[in-house]
C-alpha cells in the first residue's frame, strides 16, 4: 500500500488534532516540506504541531473527497 498505509493510519488509528493538512496530487510530496513545515509551525505555536500531506498519483475528485470526508469523521482539521 505504499503511502496509502501512512493515510489509512492517519484517519483511522490517530485521534489528536491536525495543525495543518496538505492535500494533492503526487507533486504535493516534494512541493512541501512537511517535517520542515511541522517544526517550523510548532517552534512558532510554542508546543508541538501536526502537520500532515495526503498526495495520490490520481486524477479524480471521488478521492480526495472521500479522504477528507473520513479523516473530518474522526480527527479535527484547524
């Protein structure tokens, strides 16, 4: 499953808040630095920050909708 596993696990077996989440196409995995993203957010919050990227190597817009549908079900997005 790939990355898909890493998105699976992130909607479905983790419960704390998300800072920030980036969601697109395959580009978005080196378009953001998300680890650098996270620290930088967290030094600015003064606590520890989540922040997540969802890419997919598909064209369509059942998936990312489904996606943030099911992670919206489960965590809190600020």
């Amino acid at each position: 499953m790939g990355e898909y596993s890493f998105i699976k696990e992130e909607i479905f077996n983790k419960n704390e808040d998300i800072d920030i989440l980036f969601l697109g196409g395959s580009i978005i995995w080196n378009a953001i630095d998300t680890p650098y993203v996270q620290k930088a957010l967290s030094e600015k919050l003064g606590r520890p920050a989540k922040v997540v990227t969802f890419g997919f190597y598909f064209s369509s817009f059942d998936i990312p909708y489904t996606l943030v549908r099911d992670l919206l079900e489960k965590r809190r997005v600020k």
